[in-house]
C-alpha cells in the first residue's frame, strides 16, 4: 500500500528494507515509507512549539516563528487561540482552512490535544474520547501527521 508523505512518522530507509520486515511482522507500531527520498528531501526540519513563541494571534505568532527561521509547528489550539477549540464541535474543514491559512506555509508537525484517555469517569472518558476523533479529523484535514497525547 503506497501511505502519502504525511503518514511517516518513523521514517527508516534501508537499502536491504529491514524497517519493511519488521513492520509486516508487527514488531513496531510506526508508519513508514519504503521509498527511497530523494536528494532535495534528505534535509530535517525543526519546529517550535507554537504556544512558547510571541504572544499574538495566530498569524501574528507564525510570522515570528518563521522569522526565527522553524518550518514547521507544533500546534496547541487549546494553547495558541483559546480552550474554545477543544470543544468537537468546533472541528471543521473549515477552521482547518483559517489554521493553514494563518501558519503562512509552516507545517503542523503535531497537533496538540492533551487530555487524559485513561480518566476512571466514563462520561470524562467518552467526552476526551471525542476531543481526540475531533482533533484527528483536524489533523487530516491540516495535513499534521500526528495528533499529541497524553498518559493517565
């Protein structure tokens, strides 16, 4: 199955694919891709926590995260607009639109969303349950690759 380039989050290539037989036998829990990258793509990238720049808006915080030369985020809407954006109902193709927008070419290497999924209280339980389908639909229609979480 040929996975897009926002599916890797554990990227290991090898020219013999040990990465590859390992994870068809299911001894790691990572995405991978067994395509070779080319020249221009063999360069790391290094990002910021978006909710440690310059206060401001959202677009005001990613102009000064870019001037200090990050390409790409980890954003925390809870964090960097309000706690308002925790609430699934929230969540739309839309308010995905006015992040990307607003990030002005950075990438969400992660998308935050800090809540406990091992709360005792069912209801808590099956109320972060879905905060997270939320945020992993943000996330894909983002582009992030990986939703953050959070031990008990």
């Amino acid at each position: 199955m040929e996975h897009p380039p926002w599916w890797v989050v554990a990227s290991s290539y090898h020219e013999n694919g040990p990465a590859s037989t390992l994870q068809k036998q299911g001894k790691f829990g990572i995405l991978y891709s067994d395509k070779k990258p080319a020249q221009e793509d063999k360069k790391m990238s290094l990002g910021i926590r978006m909710h440690d720049a310059a206060p401001g808006t959202l677009a005001q915080r990613a102009q000064f995260v870019k001037a200090q030369g990050y390409e790409c985020v980890h954003l925390a809407l809870s964090k960097v607009i309000s706690p308002d954006y925790m609430n699934p109902m929230v969540a739309s193709p839309g308010l995905a639109s006015f992040v990307k927008k607003s990030l002005d070419g950075l990438d969400v290497a992660v998308l935050g969303c800090y809540l406990n999924l091992t709360h005792p209280d069912e209801s808590v339980y099956r109320a972060t349950v879905e905060r997270y389908v939320a945020h992993m639909q943000l996330a894909r229609w983002m582009g992030a690759g990986v939703v953050g979480t959070e031990t008990g």
